[in-house]
C-alpha cells in the first residue's frame, strides 16, 4: 500500500496545478471577453477548458458560459468566429459590426491586448494585496517574532533594538541586514540592544544571519519534503556551521556532489528534534543586479535573520507601488533568461514545462495559501508576457496583424490568416513538446 501515499501526492498537485491555470485563464479570458463587450462585440462562448462540456449556462445576452473536461486552458468564441482562435467565417461575406472581424480596428487590438493586461492586473493586485495586510519591515532594526530555537541557544527578545553587531553600529534595518551578511561566522555573536528604555550587552546564539530555512525550494523532485520551512541547518558533511556564507561555500565547492547535513527541527518537544540528510546541489543560473546570469549550485533553501523584524502598515499607494515593482521584475527578469537560454549563455533546464510548473503549483499549496495565491500572481505575470509573444494564435500574434492592417489599410487575405494560425499552433505544440521532454528527461 506505498503507493497511496504516493497517488494522494500526485492528485494533490494535479488539483493545485489545475487550480492555479484555472483561476489564471479565467481572468484571462474574462479581460478579452469584457472589453469585447464594452468595444461592442458579442461572445457566443466562455470556455474554461476544451474538449466535452461538462457545465453551461446561457445569459441574457447569448454568452454560453461552460466548464470543460480538459482544465488545461480556455477561450472566448466571439460572433462570427469560427473557432476559439479567432478565425473567421468566411472572407467573402461582409462582417457585422458586433462580430470580431467587423468590429473597428481599436475595438479588436483592445479586446486582444486585454487578456494579458488583466493578468498583469492580477499580479500587481496579489502583490499589493499581500503588502497591505502583512505590512512591511520597519526601517528601525527592532526584533519583532523570534523563530523557534534549538534548547541550547540564547536569543534577543522580541522589542530589541538593534543599536550595535560586535561593535558595529547599526542605524537601520538595511544596515543590519548588510552587516549579518558581512559578519564572519562565530558561534556567539555580542548585541547592543535598547530594551525597555534601558541600552545594554547581550551575547545571544545563533548570529544574525544563521543557515535558517526561510524559504525551500518549491519546484525541485530530489529536494521535496527533505526539509521544512524554519528548519536549523547545524553542520555539513561533519563541521558545525554558524553562518549561512558557510553553507554557500560548501554547497559551491561540492559542485553538484553529494552532502551531509544535520537539521534541527521544532516539533511538540522542547528538544526539537535533529535529522541527518543526504543532497545533491543542483546547478543553476541566476538573474544579478547588474544584468545577466551567474552559475551557481543551489540545494533549495533561502537563509535568514535568526527573528523576524517588526512590520508597519503601509497605504494603498506603497502597496501599488510595490505590486508594479514586483510584477515589472518578474517581466523583466523572465525576457532576461529567455534571451540568455536562446543565445546559449544560460542551460534551457531553466525553462519549465507543464511538469515542472505542476509540481511547483503543488508545492506551493502545500506550503500554505499565503504561498500558493504568491505563486498565482508570478504565474499571471508569465502568462500575460507569453500571450504578448507575436507568435500566431497568441494574443502578440493578432496584434501584428492588426499592425499590418493599421500600416496597409487593409486586413491580411483568408488564406494567408489561417496558413499563419496553423504555423502558429504547430510551433506553440513543439514548444510544448521541449518543454515536457526538458522537465522529465533533461532536467528531471
């Protein structure tokens, strides 16, 4: 009976992968078919999936609004549409204007381009949404939760003010954080702290930046359930580590050879519990600041400060603020590697397939919902940009034809319009092919 475990882990990640394309297309689909409606087209359908109908209603205005049996997409049939790419019926026959091909050409380019641009409003909302209700760390470096501990460490109490790191002042949250990154591992590590009103010395275990697992890899077979979130990463390969710098020397030096870890866990006992793990690093290449790639090795884990700094509130306008930052590096970062992947300077096995994203939808909801709705916003963002594409039967591949219709006066010939779809689809096809074979072959 091993394999329920198994299947029950494998249907859970069908249903959030299926989830997370679902409520995506949705608002995909519905930004087309709204600003149709408002432009003055028609929709004969909105489809959540292809294939049989499993669910459909008819409104008022004519729009059968159905679920299909393969929730791997969607689309909107227009009037006058002959199918779900937006081809029409016939050429020789003058189109009405509440159909799509009789439609002005600013209602059919704005009905196109509103598919991505709602997905980039779904971005922007989550990440503005999750800003305005857990707030953001106050610039004062002042300890707000303290992480669970192994028993025999001592710590800083929630309400410290960090004023000084071995004897190094500290001014600001930035501060801290560029000054834990800095500091040369020790098992102790000597504060300066404003506790109650009163500055005094504390000597607390473990130092500010400890090999903590803030965040685990989401998307990675050999790494999956090794480790929790909050686990303490206390030696490799037999030497006790103090800082996470140590952690990022080892794994880099092994370069893709297997290590041996030692984790601590909390768990119901006051000891925790610790755990010997064996991993293989995993080559990757990562986006820097400056522009392009660098090649690392990774084993899943993102380090932090051993408390979580307070946080404030912030308005509307921060939260936007920081919901279009967000949204714009996502875009920018995505354009950046695939350059980098077709100009060969990065490994393709940076690109993910339909397995890939898969596991790292189910992975996420396993990690929570905060996790999962994160995860559907970074989606968004990647499906609105490739919708964008000018590839035939992507939303860029109507925009070029409705650009050559702008430049010429006149709309591309039939033939030419359903030779360029079926090229289109065929590529889309063979790129979903890579894409598999890259996740279960290439890249496992």
């Amino acid at each position: 009976m091993e394999f329920l475990p198994q299947f029950g882990s494998f249907a859970f990640t069908i249903f959030a992968f299926i989830a997370a394309i679902s409520i995506i297309v949705a608002i995909h689909e519905y930004g087309h078919y709204i600003v149709g409606r408002w432009s003055g087209i028609d929709a004969d359908v909105f489809s959540i999936g292809f294939g049989p109908v499993l669910v459909s209603r008819k409104d008022r205005r004519g729009t059968q609004w159905q679920i299909a049996a393969l929730p791997f997409g969607g689309y909107v049939k227009f009037a006058g549409d002959a199918d779900a790419a937006s081809v029409g019926v016939d050429g020789a026959v003058t189109p009405a204007r509440n159909t799509m091909h009789g439609a002005p050409l600013w209602a059919r380019a704005a009905t196109v381009v509103a598919g991505p641009v709602f997905n980039f409003i779904l971005s922007i909302a989550i990440f503005a949404s999750v800003v305005l209700v857990s707030g953001q760390a106050t610039e004062e470096p002042r300890v707000g939760t303290l992480r669970d501990l192994p028993p025999a460490y001592a710590s800083l109490m929630a309400g410290d003010v960090v004023l000084a790191i071995n004897g190094r002042e500290v001014d600001s949250l930035s501060e801290l954080l560029q000054l834990s990154a800095d500091l040369p591992p020790s098992p102790r590590v000597r504060y300066e702290v404003l506790r109650d009103g009163r500055a005094m010395l504390v000597e607390a275990t473990p130092p500010p930046c400890r090999p903590w697992l803030m965040r685990c890899s989401r998307n990675r077979r050999p790494w999956r359930r090794v480790w929790c979130e909050g686990d303490v990463i206390l030696s490799i390969n037999g030497a006790p580590i103090w800082g996470f710098s140590e952690l990022r020397a080892a794994v880099d030096a092994a370069a893709g050879a297997p290590i041996d870890l030692v984790l601590w866990r909390a768990d119901e006992s006051p000891e925790g519990q610790e755990m010997p793990v064996t991993l293989s690093p995993r080559r990757t290449d990562l986006p820097v600041a400056s522009g392009g790639f660098e090649t690392r090795y990774l084993i899943g884990v993102t380090g932090g400060m051993s408390f979580i700094p307070e946080t404030e509130a912030v308005g509307p306008w921060a939260a936007l603020s920081y919901g279009l930052s967000q949204t714009g590096f996502i875009i920018t970062s995505s354009l950046s590697g695939l350059w980098h992947m077709v100009t060969g300077a990065i490994s393709t096995c940076n690109l993910q397939g339909p397995v890939g994203i898969a596991e790292t939808s189910g992975a996420a909801a396993a990690q929570g919902a905060a996790s999962f709705i994160w995860l559907i916003a970074v989606l968004s963002t990647a499906v609105g940009l490739m919708n964008l594409f000018p590839i035939p039967v992507l939303d860029g591949g109507h925009l070029v034809l409705y650009a050559y219709e702008a430049v010429t006066g006149r709309k591309p010939p039939e033939g030419f319009m359903r030779v360029f779809m079926t090229v289109g689809l065929s590529l889309i096809l063979c790129l979903m092919v890579f894409a598999v074979f890259n996740d279960v072959l290439l890249c496992p």
